[in-house]
C-alpha cells in the first residue's frame, strides 16, 4: 500500500513539475474575466424595462386608463337635449276674433339608469387600474430584489476572486521552492506532494470561483436583457 502512495505521489509531482510554465489563473492569461458591472441604479432601469411582469402591468394600467376616459365621455350620451315648439289659433267668441301664435319650450331628459351604471363601471375602471400599480409596485420590488442579490454576489466572487487567485500564485511559488529543495535532498517526496497538493486545491478553488462569479453575472445580463459589458460611463 505504502508503494503504491508513494506511486501516486511521485506522479502528481511529476505532473506538476512537469509544466514548463504553469498556467497561473489572471486577468492577462483570460482565465479570470474581467467583467463590467453597471451602477445599480442603471441595472434597475435595464431590469423594469426588460421584465415581462412589469410589461403587463404597464399595459393594464393604460387599459385601464383608456377605459376610464372612454367611459366618463359616454356619460354624456345618457343626457338627451331638445325643444318642443308649438304653432296654432285660438279664437274668442265675444269679440269674434282669431289671433294665432307658437309656444317654444327647451327641454332635457336623462336615463338614471345609464347614469348610475357609468359611474359604476368608472368606479370599475378605477379599482382595476390601482390593483394594477399594486402589481407592478410588488413586481418592481421583487425585481429590485433579484438584482440586488446579484449584484453584491458578484461583488463578493469578485473580492474572493482576488484573494484566491493570489493563493494559486502564493502555492506556485512554494511548489517551485520545494522542487529545488528536493531535488537537493532537503525535503522528503512527502513535502514536496503536500504542498503540490495544496497548489492543486488553491487552482481548484479559483476555478469554482470563476464560475460562480460568471453564473451571477449571466443572471443580470438575462434580467436586463444586455450585456453588462457594453456599459459605457
């Protein structure tokens, strides 16, 4: 068993060392992207205005609106204008005389019924239109939500980012300074293979790290509907 440890050590060594120049993950090689990230309150803009849900209630809000206006000049159609105009002769028996003239009387006449029933369906209209600004005030607000979680998970992968990407350098030089002193004889194959090791996980974790990083970032992009990166200041 301890031959075949030592088998496995000596070529993950091997493997390492091996690289003539090892790939360092940094912005230069393009292993680590460089992404841009808009201020927040642009990504808010982006987001409403690319979000189905905030669409739909803009639209019925207009609706609404639209309906409103129609119904309040309707309401003039339930009020009917007019005159009555009235011609003739009467005459007078003691004076044997016939005289003839026209009366004239304007008039308006109405329809409660349709009255009542157009103030209702504004009151309608009305209610409908502020259940729709409530909807899209809670779709705004979840929205803003999303991309501000986003953004701050982008923020954070970016710090870690950094951190770690100076671990995978830090390991490479203590992997380089344990092969010469091996290859002196002043460390065991065990030493050198622990700090390979490490090397490895250093390289693992910044790998995950990118990835987390551009996972967050293409959820805003598909939120806004953009590419962040063509942002220009």
């Amino acid at each position: 068993m301890r031959a075949i440890l030592l088998i496995v050590q000596v070529l993950l060594v091997s493997a390492v060392l091996a690289q003539t120049n090892p790939a360092i993950p940094s912005v230069s090689s393009g292993k680590i992207p460089e992404l841009n990230v808009p201020p927040i309150d642009t990504l808010y803009s982006w987001a409403e205005q690319n979000s189905p849900n905030v669409k739909i209630q803009d639209a019925l809000i207009e609706k609404t609106d639209a309906d409103t206006r129609r119904v309040k000049k309707q309401w003039l159609d339930a009020f009917k204008f007019g005159a009555n105009i009235k011609t003739g002769s009467y005459g007078n028996d003691v004076i044997n005389q016939v005289e003839t003239g026209y009366s004239y009387g304007p008039y308006v006449s109405f329809s409660l019924y349709e009255i009542v029933g157009h103030h209702n369906l504004v009151d309608v209209y009305r209610a409908e239109g502020k259940v729709a600004t409530f909807k899209k005030d809670q779709a705004v607000l979840e929205l803003r939500r999303i991309v501000w979680s986003l953004y701050n998970d982008i923020q954070l992968h970016k710090s870690i980012l950094e951190i770690r990407s100076e671990a995978v350098n830090s390991a490479f030089v203590h992997v380089k300074m344990a092969e010469k002193e091996f290859s002196e004889g002043a460390i065991a194959l065990g030493e050198l293979s622990r700090v390979t090791e490490i090397y490895t996980k250093t390289q693992t974790d910044l790998v995950l790290t990118i990835n987390d990083l551009r996972s967050s970032y293409m959820q805003l992009e598909h939120l806004c509907g953009k590419s962040l990166n063509e942002y220009s200041k």
